[in-house]
C-alpha cells in the first residue's frame, strides 16, 4: 500500500583524521556511510529519504514522532487557535500551557523542539543538494538529477514554512550556507515560495512512491504560501490549475472521497483526496517507529477507549457549537452559535459539574461533527456508545468532547495499529500536510478576495454536498442484533442517523450569503473551521486573516478572542486562566528559543516583545 518506509537513518558524513597512527581509529562507526559511498545515486536516494524522515520531527528534543515537533501542529494550530483545549490535566506536558495563552517564554521546551526539529529537516535537504553536486556526472540521470533537487526543494520550502508559521523572523539556509550562524532580518517567504516553484516546475506529475511530492503538491503549498503574503491574484491561477489538473502521485486526479470518514481511515491512506501527507505503517519490525506517533496522545482516556491513553486535543465548546446548523441548514455566520438557544447539550454537562449524563443533541447539525469529536449519545466509531464524564480524563482541564477523527476502528486494531511500542494507539493512518479539501478552500478564499463569489460558492458547495450523502452519515442501529458500526457499513440493518443532519448548500431556500464579499468570506472562513478541525491549521489562519480580536477588520465575530472567552466562561480548562493575554504584534508568533540565540553568537534576534 505504501512504498516509503519513514525509518530513522544514521547517515553520517565521516572525516577520516589522517594523523592518528592506530589504524582502529581509522574505522567509521558502524551504521555510518563515508562520503564515497553516498556519491552515487543509492546513496543520494538514502539521503533524500532521511529528509523526508524529518517529516516525524526526528530532529526534536523528544525524539521521533515528537508531538512537540512535528508537523500536524496540534499544539500550535488547534490548542492554540481554541479550537481544542490541551487536555489531559494541567500538570502532563505543561508546556503546552503558556503556549496556549501566548505567555511562553524563550525557554519553552516545546518551541526548542519544534525549532530542532525543522532545521533539522531543512540540513538533511541541504546534504541531499550538496551531495548530489559532487556525484560524478553520468552516474545518475539527468531526469533524476532534475527529479531529486526538485524533491528535496519541495521539503526545505516545507520545513521553511514550519519555521516561519511558528517563529516568523527565522533563517533561510540552503546548500550553499557555509556559517550555520544566519541572521533571522529578512522576510524568507519569498525564498520558500522559490523553492516550491522551482518544484512545482520541475518535479514529475507521477512519482515513483506514492507517498512522495509531486509538481501538483509543490502548486498547492505555493499557492498557500503566497496567500501569506495577500497576493491572492498570484495564487488563484496556481490553484484553479491543481483543481482542474491536479494528480496525485499515484497518478489519479485529485477529487474528494465520497465519504468523509474515508479520508481518515488507513484503508484510504495515499487516496485521490491527499495531496501530501507524512506516510505511516506498522508491525513492519520498527518498534512502532514508523506509525503516525505525532497523534498518540490524543485518544480518549476512559470509556471504552481500546487506548486509554491519554486524554489530549480535546474539542472546544466553541468547536462543537460551531457544527450548529441554522433553521436553513446553513453555519451560525453572526458569532450566535454559542447563545444558550444555540449551543449543544453537552455543555451543559459541561456548566454543571453535578450533571453526570444529559441527552443526545437533536437540534440541526454538520455531520462532520460526528467523525471529528466524540460526543453524548452518538457511537464512538465502533468503540460503543460515547457517554461523556467515563470517556474524559480530567472535567476541570477537557470539556465535555474527545478526539475523533483520526482514531482507528476497534475492528483495525492490530491490522492498522501497532502495540510494540508504550501504548497500542500508533496507527498506520497518514497524517495530511495538506488534502484536496483544503486546496478547494484556498481556492474559494481566493476567489472571494477577486470578488468572484459565485465560483466561491461553487467550491464550499462541494464539500457541503458530501455531507448531504445519508451513505456517509453515522447511524444507530434499530436492531438490537446489529451494531451501530453495522448500521453505517450494511445499508440493509435498519437504523436512524445520530444526529439531525439537515444539511444545506449555500444559494438554495432563497439564501444570499455568496451576494457580498464581506458575508461570503465569513462563510469561507467558517467551512475551514468546519473542515479542517483537528488538522492544525487554526491558529494559522486566524493570524493569516487578522481575526484575533473581537474587532476585527473583517468584522468576523468567529474570532479567537471570543472563542477564548466563551471557553473560560464554562467549567473546563482551568489552565487557561481567564484572561485573554494575547498581545497584538506579539503574540502572532512565538519567540525564538533562547538556546539558539546564544548559539548563534549574536546572529539571531528575539521576535519582538519578547
């Protein structure tokens, strides 16, 4: 099913010291490779394949498959865009705290990770060049030649972006950097958008692993990347030519799957919808080094949980309450989904601490809830019925909801995951660096700053009519012989859907979001919240879009500060405190670790106000 194995590589460059006369010091360390050995095209392979190992953050403090490190960004995109609490309990991984109410200081042990481990990644892209330079030429071709640079381009711009997101004022360092100590006083945007255009220009359509970047996956991250500069002319083009072009690199073009559980079960890993994921397995011998840990925290604790394991990335009320649907089917646009008269059932439980059940919700909601969060009275994929207070590690730090989304069958256990490590919750799922839904999204946000609306619509609709398919829906079972997971699978066992999903597309029942700009880009920013929960992307586009605040220039009222303040208001996340502490040309960023500026020698300077 995949053909990148993601282990971690000894891939050493040895300098023999000539003046030693004992000729045992002359041996390289065993699982190491001399310079000559690497200067031909297997070696150069080897190389390339460590680069795309950095994927699971080996070069993070806390080791591979470091949550503090990688790539999905639960921490920094969904704890820190509200749209998950850290979970667990205030005192395990307490450096999550600061970093979700922007007081982090320079010493954070999970920013020193996360600058470890993409400059890590971007050194191993760099020896992948460098090497390359001196292999004789004729030894590979130039097709590989082209095909090589241009992968390991696409992976030094991705490990750029990282740094940039999370730090801002960061360093470019490419092939050619001989003093590691670069300034951090340029903008380095321009230069990771060069890398992922020379890629998108040079890198084949079909690649020869399906897990690898293609010319189409190098078009998606560019176009994003210059939607973070507002040049949202630049990018639509570069967009429209991935939706209408676009191929995996597998070769088959990009679409949606048709059910939205699909695009997160490993059975469906490297399928038409992802357009660049970091690749998993497992039971392959590896200790579980090479399933998706990144996420291995983030199953529910109790319940009847096949983890119990460890409570984190815990849905927000404001998450959940999002997911209400208004009398037309449509998302809550005016900021009101968290009124008393809108908001789920669960938060009830939630406000009173003495409740310990309350009913399943039955006003109007988003089916995507119900593959993203746990929640009362719905099945917990074909776990059991989630119940609430027995499936939450700790009431005063989690809320009311657990994670979901990428969580494994019960039935997959074993087949799709991986007990040779800690704990049986490493899967073999790929976790999405960015998926085709995605890619529609930027291309409606695009479309709504041309001010062509109708085309807008037309790609939010795509995604809305996949969930108006009753195939893709969780059910119940009304047959006490079948299960609910039964019920979703067999057509034929009688069941009624958890939830009442009435579903609507935007410009039908005489609805006119898509008839100003400044309406269709809140409902754009809404089907991203709606979408891509508990894929890291919140925070990000928060920042992007400048709606920190509650008056913001958009005038959006689905901000951070006012999902921040409705959280605190109810009995969960005690760690957050109760106050907004988040500081406007600050906070967007985080600082830059103190231990890399003393490093550095003078070179780097701190973010500002810190």
């Amino acid at each position: 099913m995949k053909n990148i194995s993601f282990k971690p590589l000894s891939l050493i460059l040895v300098l023999l010291i000539a003046s030693c006369s004992d000729s045992y010091l002359n041996i390289p360390a065993k699982g190491s490779l001399s310079t000559a050995q690497l200067l031909n095209q297997a070696g150069v392979e080897a190389l390339l394949i460590g680069a795309y190992s950095a994927l699971k953050a080996n070069g993070a403090s806390d080791g591979p498959g470091s949550w503090s490190g990688n790539a999905t960004n639960w921490v920094y995109g969904s704890v820190c865009g509200q749209e998950t609490f850290k979970g667990s309990n205030s005192g395990d991984q307490s450096d999550i705290n600061p970093l979700s109410t922007f007081t982090a200081p320079a010493t954070n042990s999970y920013l020193a990770a996360k600058w470890g481990s993409v400059y890590d990644g971007v050194n191993r892209c760099n020896l992948v060049l460098k090497t390359l330079a001196q292999v004789p030429k004729g030894l590979i071709s130039d097709a590989d030649v082209t095909r090589i640079t241009g992968e390991a381009r696409f992976l030094r711009a991705h490990y750029h972006f990282e740094a940039y997101k999370v730090f801002h004022n960061v360093p470019y360092i490419d092939e050619t950097v001989i003093d590691p100590n670069v300034p951090n006083d340029a903008d380095i945007m321009p230069k990771i958008i060069a890398d992922y255009d020379f890629a998108y220009k040079n890198l084949p359509e079909t690649m020869p692993a399906v897990g690898r970047a293609n010319k189409w996956a190098a078009a998606a991250f560019e176009g994003k990347c210059l939607m973070y500069q507002n040049n949202f002319s630049a990018a639509l083009p570069i967009l429209t030519a991935v939706i209408t072009s676009g191929k995996t690199a597998g070769g088959n073009k990009y679409a949606l799957l048709a059910n939205y559980r699909d695009c997160f079960d490993a059975s469906h890993d490297n399928s038409t919808e992802s357009v660049f994921a970091i690749n998993a397995s497992v039971n392959d011998g590896s200790g579980a080094a090479n399933a998706d840990a990144e996420l291995v925290l983030n199953f529910p604790y109790g319940g009847n949980s096949y983890v119990a394991c460890c409570g984190f990335n815990t849905p927000t009320e404001d998450m959940a309450n999002s997911y209400r649907l208004n009398a037309n089917g449509l998302p809550i646009l005016d900021g009101t989904f968290n009124s008393v008269a809108n908001q789920l059932s669960d938060v009830t439980w939630a406000r009173g601490k003495a409740v310990t059940s309350v009913p399943r919700d039955v006003a109007p909601i988003d089916p995507r809830i119900d593959w993203t969060m746990g929640r009362t009275g719905v099945p917990f994929l074909d776990w059991g019925m989630y119940t609430g207070p027995a499936w939450v590690r700790s009431f005063i730090d989690d809320g009311p909801y657990t994670p979901k989304k990428y969580d494994a069958l019960a039935a997959n256990f074993g087949t799709y995951t991986d007990a040779s490590s800690w704990t049986p919750g490493y899967e073999a799922v790929n976790l999405y660096l960015m998926r085709y839904a995605d890619v529609l999204l930027l291309a409606a946000e695009c479309e709504v700053e041309a001010g062509i609306l109708p085309n807008a619509m037309g790609y939010v609709n795509q995604l809305r009519a996949r969930q108006q398919n009753p195939k893709g829906w969780v059910k119940i079972s009304s047959d006490p012989a079948k299960t609910d997971w039964q019920a979703y699978t067999d057509p034929t066992v009688a069941s009624i859907p958890a939830g009442n999903y009435s579903i609507a597309l935007y410009g039908t029942g005489g609805d006119n979001t898509f008839s100003t700009q400044a309406s269709a880009r809140k409902a754009v920013h809404m089907e991203r919240k709606l979408e891509l929960c508990l894929e890291g992307h919140r925070f990000f586009d928060l920042v992007r879009w400048g709606e920190v605040f509650t008056s913001n220039a958009n005038g959006n009222p689905d901000c951070l500060q006012s999902a921040f303040l409705y959280n605190t208001s109810l009995s969960g996340a005690a760690a957050l405190g109760t106050s907004f502490q988040f500081q406007a040309n600050k906070s967007e960023y985080w600082p830059i670790p103190q231990a890399q500026i003393d490093l550095s020698l003078g070179k780097l300077k701190q973010n500002p106000g810190y």
